[in-house]
C-alpha cells in the first residue's frame, strides 16, 4: 500500500447497517446481482470496484447529515442525498492493501468540497487525477486543511456527483 497522508473513509458499519434496510431518502434496499454491464462501479462501502455476480443495492446517502447527527453540526441547505452503491450484505470494509486513494484513475475529474464543524461549505476545488494519484490527492487534501476552518473534504465524482469518500482532519 503506498503511505499517505489522509486517509480515505468508507460509509461508516453503523451507517451500512442502516442503509441495507432502509436509506436516506426512506427507501426500501433493494438488492440485486451484477451483471457483466454493472462491473466496476465503485462501491463505498470497501472503496473498491463492485465485481460481477456480486450483490448489492443502490442507495440514498447523506454523508453530510450522518456527520452532522455524530457531532451536533446543523448543514442546513447544504445537507445533501445522493446514489451510492454498497455491498448487500456486511462486507470486510476496504482493503488494507489497497491503493490509498480508491477510484484514483488519472484524468478523472473530482471535486473536493470542504466543510467547516456547522457543515457549511468553504470551498472547493477541482482536481483532474493525476498520473501520481496519491501525491496529487495529498497535495489537494494538504490545500483544504491548511483552512483550519475546514473540518472534512468529501470528494466526489465530476460526471454524475456521486460521493466517493471522505476524509477528515486528523
């Protein structure tokens, strides 16, 4: 695994567990099994790529909320629910000999969003992945938390706005 210097963080078990019954927006988890077509989506519960005949369920997640239920931030309008696909049943988490930095393919485009402790946003910035994934996410990371308003970075797909992880001030 290459060291660095923030760590990636998959949904938290307690919030699986949650999501595997009901999710964010009151929905019911449907499960179902992958087919060829759906192999390789990124799966945010063990940061990977979903494999096909795997089970799992496409969900309505708040990362922001469950943050802010665990430390008494109130995000307010900027409180938000998106698609994340997560194993159906428990898994093992990520891998410890996984890349750091997970759906780290160069030349895809993320946007960091970072948050103060209320969970309102103050700032954000786009970074195209570089060839050196890991060193171009830790300089991005390094950039957001020299703010020490800035309490967590969620990183997210450009293309559809999907959360891909977290990352939080050590």
């Amino acid at each position: 695994m290459t060291t660095t210097a923030y760590t990636a963080l998959p949904i938290p078990p307690t919030a699986l567990a949650q999501l595997r019954r009901v999710d964010d927006a009151g929905q019911p988890c449907l499960p179902y099994a992958v087919t060829e077509d759906g192999a390789g989506s990124p799966l945010r519960c063990c940061l990977r790529p979903v494999a096909a005949g795997e089970r799992i369920a496409l969900v309505s997640y708040a990362p922001l909320r469950r943050w802010a239920a665990e430390t008494g931030a109130e995000p307010g309008a900027y409180d938000e629910q998106g698609p994340v696909f997560i194993h159906a049943e428990e898994c093992g988490g990520p891998d410890p000999d996984a890349a750091a930095y997970p759906f780290d393919r160069p030349g895809a485009l993320r946007t960091l969003r970072r948050y103060d402790a209320r969970g309102r946003i103050v700032g954000g910035r786009l970074l195209e992945i570089p060839e050196a994934a890991g060193e171009g996410f830790d300089r991005a990371f390094g950039e957001a938390f020299a703010d020490p308003a800035v309490a967590l970075v969620h990183v997210r797909a450009v293309e559809y706005g999907c959360f891909q992880f977290e990352v939080r001030r050590a």
